[in-house]
C-alpha cells in the first residue's frame, strides 16, 4: 500500500494552524513580556508583543491568491477518459532557464503555465492591501521607537533587557538570511521533501499537490547525473526533442507531439 503525501498549496485562508505557527514564532517575545510584567510590573511589556499583534493582523487581513484553474471542458474530458481506464494526459516539456543544473517540467501546458502566469498572484482586495501596507510601516517603525521609548522612559535594568532582546533578533534575523531561512517549512520545500523521499521509496510513496478547491495533481520527481556540464546539456536537449506520445481514453491510441518550450520564472513581486 502506497503511502500518500498531499501538500496543500499556500493559497487558502487562514486556519488555526496558521495562527498556531505564527505564535510560536514569537514564542520568545511572549515569553521576555512575561517575564517583564512579572519583575517590574509595567506596561512596557506590550513592546514585545507588538510584532505577534501585528503579524496576527496581516495574517487575519491576508490579500486572497489565485490558485489553479481548469475550464469546465478539460475537467470534464479528463474525467470521462478516467473512467475508461485511460489518462488522457497530452503533455508538453518546458526548460526551467534559471536555477541549478537543468530542470525540465512535464505536464499539460494548461496546468504547467499557470505556475509561470497567474497561481499565487494575489487578488486586488483594496482593504487587505492597506492594512498591510500599514503593517509593513509599523515593522518599520517598531525599533526606533521602541528604542527612544526605551532610553527615554525606561529604568536601567528594563533598557538593558530591551537592548539584549533587539541584539537577539538582529543576529537570528542574519542567521536566517544566509541560512536561507526564507524557505524554511514553506510548500515548496514540503514538495522538495516529499519528491526526494519518493525517490528514495520508490513504488512506496505518492505526492499529491492540491494547488486549488477542486484540483489536486500527481508530482513525480525522476534526477539524473551526468559527468559534465555538456554532457548533462546535451541530455537536457535530447529530452526536450519532440517525442510522440500515446493518448489513451477513447478505446483507439492516437500519437500526439510533444514539443519543449523554454520557461523564466517570474521573479517575486512581477
């Protein structure tokens, strides 16, 4: 028996995980202002609560994106030929230009192209869009002011507290930076992880990836080796040379091309 790992795309709303996530990500401050309340007793302590307040409210002001989209035909078509036995799957490979080595994606060009065009986009939500904009502002805004408060109002003791904490943020926060802390637990590592054990256990895993309500599909991961850059250049080329494939579903094998396109990732914020 197959072991299934679905990895949901981070395009929904917020849950309780999430707000459960969030917390313990500021699970030191939380514990610095109890700290503070209980040693001096004093109404400073919300400094260290304001990042968890305000991602709290990013998160509960989130700007909705766009998930994966299929039109009623394809849905339909690919449902029919399900349910004669056959996969009706035409694909198309498409080469990744940037990144390490060479990747090449295969799959329906209906689906492929969404994740270079529109899925994850956020949609235009006015509201959402101030307040985190007023969000980021108030990032921006907590430290100086937390450290003018801090000399100015503070005793000595609670300014070296304070002091020690913003140094304890600032080095975690360039840990993370080089570290690549950016990727830590989001879905594209979820996905790297699940192919990478997938291929470790072949034939005992099955990665599923649900990029919206109604549209959940099959990730396969397949790496090769090669001596050198040529030779591994080359190797992506003969992939990517058209190749007939068959199509089943209607009782009868047609031959489809299959051809390969060249892809750029759009860059964060494009």
């Amino acid at each position: 028996m197959k072991r299934v790992i679905c990895v949901e795309g981070d395009i929904g709303t917020v849950t309780l995980r999430t707000v459960v996530g969030i917390v313990m990500t500021e699970i030191t401050g939380v514990g610095v202002a109890v700290a503070v309340a209980v040693v001096w007793r004093t109404g400073w302590m919300v400094l260290w609560l304001v990042p968890l307040v305000l991602k709290l409210i990013s998160a509960m002001c989130s700007v909705p994106r766009e998930g994966l989209v299929l039109d009623d035909g394809d849905v339909v078509r690919d449902r029919a030929t399900a349910e004669k036995g056959g996969r009706g799957v035409v694909t198309k490979k498409f080469l990744i230009t940037s990144g390490h080595g060479f990747q090449i994606i295969e799959g329906p060009p209906r689906i492929v192209l969404q994740f270079f065009r529109h899925y994850g986009h956020p949609r235009r939500s006015r509201w959402n869009e101030i307040v985190q904009i007023a969000v980021v502002v108030a990032f921006g805004l907590n430290f100086p002011v937390g450290l003018v408060v801090s000399v100015m109002c503070m005793p000595l003791g609670l300014q070296c507290v304070w002091t020690g904490y913003v140094l304890y943020v600032t080095v975690v926060m360039y840990v993370s930076r080089y570290a690549h802390g950016q990727w830590w637990l989001t879905t594209e590592e979820r996905i790297a992880d699940a192919l990478v054990y997938a291929e470790e256990h072949p034939g005992e895993a099955m990665v599923l990836f649900k990029g919206g309500d109604d549209c959940t599909l099959t990730v396969e991961l397949t790496r090769t080796t090669h001596d050198s850059h040529g030779g591994a250049k080359e190797h992506a080329m003969q992939l990517l040379q058209p190749s007939p494939i068959v199509r089943q579903g209607t009782g009868d094998s047609q031959l489809e091309r299959s051809s390969g396109d060249k892809l750029v990732p759009q860059k964060e914020g494009s």
